[in-house]
C-alpha cells in the first residue's frame, strides 16, 4: 500500500550530484527549507511516458507555476546524477531542477519505493507529485496502484488546477523558419515582447519545404502556430495580436 504523506514532512536525505564537472552534495534543507517546491517523481529517464509527457509539461508550465507562489520544480527519480543530467539536457528542460535519487533513499522515505524487476529497472519510484512548502507535505497526486504505470494525477495540470484552478496558462507556440530570414526575426521579437515561449522549428533540420506546404499550405516563413491554430506569417502574427489586444 503506498503512502500518502500529507501534513508529513519529507524525508532528511542528502543527494549526491554532479553539477559543471564537479561533485556536489544536496540537502533536504538547501532543497525545502523555506521554499514552496513542486516535486514529481517518475520510474525513470528516457522512459516513454516521463519523456513525451510527464516532464514536458512541466517545464512548460513552469512560468506559470513561478507566477503563482512556486519556488522551484524538482524531477526526482531513481537513475544516477549522470543520466538525469543528460535526460535535461536532452528534454532542453530548463526549467526544472532534476534530481538523482540513485540510492533510493527519499523514495523509499516517502514509501513509494517499487520493485520493477520485471522491466529489468530493479527499486524505482512509483510516479506521484506533491506540492511541499517549508519541507511539509501540502499535498500528494499519488498514481493509482495498477498495473503497468498509470498516469492519471500526478501531470502538471492537476497540480497547477490545485494551486489555482483559474491560473491562465500559456498557449503552445511553434514556428516554422528559415535560416537568415529578416521576418522570422521579426517574428522572434514579436513574440519575445509579448512574453510568449515558443518552440522554433528551422527548415533544413528534418523539415523541408515540402513539408511547411504539407502543414501550412505556403513556402514562405517564418509560419507561425498558435495553439495548433495557422496563424501564419510575421504580418499575420502582428495582425491576430493587436485584434486579440
């Protein structure tokens, strides 16, 4: 039976990373104390769900969960420092603060320390999240326990709901450019001064112009997706902010 730890606080574990070359130990403490902490824990790095999903998200949404009292996101699971360093460098999450349980020792504090021998990954963490404010548990989104990896409760929108159900959150952005095009920097700063991330996809990598024909009908670019809306090109943009201003 796993442990909902509510009103608990977290276990006093110091985690052993690796951070610019150097070895470096982590506290409990340096991490809670005196801090509101999103964590979200996961069975492991590079695993379908934790890479498509579970941390993405998270680090989207972190602008938002910062603007509502958050003072840091943590990504706990039981790999070494090493993997969890190159699965953020990999995911570009930012972001997100991952922390390398590798001994298992927070985990199996917080009593969601599983076996998964049977996948080959021997103890790992059971996927839950938790909002933590001077080191005692607020609240736990625990995963059902069911078979496989459930994952129903512990993603970044429920916390965020829980936080703030009124929270406005940002609409996903992506655009599609050419390298050394005036208007696709014209676009950037649009954006930029709008406070709006997005995701810049460069033709030339994996992208060619038979595809912005395939999924925006033109060649020209920068293309720009609001939402998974065409908005369409730099005066395009301009023209849908000022109407939505």
């Amino acid at each position: 039976m796993l442990q909902n730890r509510e009103g608990k606080t977290v276990p006093d574990v110091t985690f052993r990373v690796m951070e610019e070359g150097n070895w470096k130990d982590v506290t409990t403490n340096d991490l809670f104390s005196g801090k509101t902490v999103i964590v979200f824990s996961l069975p492991g790095a590079f695993t379908p769900t934790c890479s498509s999903t579970h941390l993405p998200r998270f680090n989207e949404l972190a602008p938002v969960f910062k603007q509502n009292g958050v003072d840091e996101i943590i990504c706990m699971s039981v790999n070494d420092t090493f993997v969890m360093n190159a699965w953020k460098e990999n995911q570009e999450s930012n972001n997100i603060n991952v922390l390398p349980d590798g001994n298992g020792e927070f985990t199996d504090g917080m009593g969601m320390l599983v076996g998964k021998k049977d996948l080959g990954f021997g103890n790992r963490s059971w996927r839950y999240s938790m909002l933590v404010k001077d080191k005692k548990i607020e609240k736990m989104f625990i995963e059902p326990e069911v078979e496989g990896d459930p994952f129903e409760v512990s993603d970044a929108d429920t916390m965020l709901n829980y936080i703030n159900a009124n929270a406005v959150k940002p609409e996903f952005v992506s655009m599609i450019s050419r390298k050394g095009c005036i208007h696709c920097e014209r676009a950037r700063k649009t954006l930029e001064a709008h406070g709006m991330p997005y995701e810049e996809i460069e033709l030339g990598h994996g992208v060619t112009s038979r595809t912005l024909r395939a999924v925006s009908g033109a060649t020209t670019t920068p293309q720009v997706f609001i939402g998974g809306k065409l908005i369409g090109t730099a005066d395009d943009l301009e023209a849908y902010l000022k109407n939505k201003s």
